[in-house]
C-alpha cells in the first residue's frame, strides 16, 4: 500500500473531549485529506487507545488511511494502517517485523537525505522531510531546504513527505520540488474552520503535474 498524493493531516495533541477531536479530524476529511496521523505525545495509555480506536473508525468509515505517530506496539493492538517512526523510534525494520507485510510504515528524515534513502532500502513506504518553515510543533527542529528537497527526490522511489510551518502560500513551492504529501498540524487543527483549512492545501494537488 503506497499513500496517495495530496494533504496529510497531523493531529495536535491539544487536551481536548473525545468528541471534539473526532468532529475535527472528520472535517478535515471532509475538507479533502488523504491521510491522517494520529500524534498524542502524553503517556496516557488508556486515552491514546481511545482517541485512537475512535479515529481509527472515522477514517475506516472515510477510505482514508491512520497512521499512529512514534508507537508501533499501539497501531498493531489498534489494528491501524500504519506507523510514523522518528529517530528515537523502532527501526522500521523491527517495526515491519512488528506489523506485518501491510501497514504503512512512514520515517522522519529531518534534513538528512542519507537517512531516507537508508529508509527506503529498509522497507519504509514514504520519507519525511521537515520542518521546511518555522513551526509550532517542532520549533527547534533542524531545518529543510526546498533546495535539498528537490536535489533528493529523483534519488527516492516511495512517497515524500514534507512537514514544518507549511502553509497554502509556502506549500506550492514544496509541491513543485515533489513533496507528494504536505504534513499540516496546526495549520488545519488551530484554524477555526478545519474544513476550509484542509480545502486550501487539498486544491494545492488538484492542478500540479
């Protein structure tokens, strides 16, 4: 299974009600994401579980794939579509042995093109790259280059990634260097209108090559 191009929507991890955060990942969906990761930071095992299996439901409902953020024991117990794995993460070789032929297994690679194309050959389905612009999520994060983006995608064969303070004005530039999928956490979950946020990077997809 192989991700399709276009919005990539990352929770915030922001202390809100169940339903709350059900209602705005659906508008999201219904906003045109193509893939959501579920990120929940705090150690609360029995709440991840729960947000999880909810948004698990909405997306099975919706035909778009979840990912869980870092835990690759929690998207096999949910019986998830896949997993993101950071640098402090599974390897995705332990994670594939973990899971399976079939779920999705994603890998940040932060600035390093090495580290994606070593990703790759161990089993990854996409790579990310990030954070390209100042960011909310991962304010001291290393820093992307579109310059890099674009040198290293003729090298990958799977899906790119791109993530870090994009917004509908940056993104097209990501999009032309060939990020496949643009990675949005608060851009969509701190707008109050998370469906018309989505809507605008979505369009994004429509017309590139």
């Amino acid at each position: 299974m192989s991700p399709r191009r276009g919005l990539y929507a990352v929770t915030d991890g922001e202390d809100r009600p169940l339903g709350e955060l059900v209602a705005r990942v659906e508008q999201v969906l219904l906003g045109g994401a193509v893939l959501v990761q579920y990120r929940e930071k705090t150690g609360d095992t029995r709440r991840r579980r729960r947000e999880g299996a909810a948004l698990l439901e909405l997306c099975r409902a919706r035909g778009v794939p979840l990912i869980v953020n870092d835990d690759a024991r929690l998207a096999r117990a949910l019986g998830a579509d896949g997993v993101h794995l950071g640098r402090d993460d599974l390897a995705v070789a332990e994670a594939r042995t973990l899971l399976g032929p079939g779920p999705l297994i994603g890998a940040s690679c932060y600035a390093d093109p090495d580290r994606a194309l070593a990703a790759e050959a161990a089993g990854a389905d996409y790579v990310a790259f990030g954070r390209f612009f100042p960011s909310r999520t991962k304010p001291l994060a290393a820093g992307a280059s579109v310059e890099m983006l674009a040198t290293v995608r003729p090298r990958l064969r799977v899906p790119v990634v791109a993530i870090g303070g994009i917004t509908p004005e940056n993104a097209p530039a990501l999009v032309a260097a060939g990020a496949d999928l643009l990675a949005v956490v608060h851009g969509l979950f701190g707008d109050p209108d998370p469906r018309a946020a989505a809507a605008r990077f979505a369009t994004l997809f429509e017309t590139a090559p």
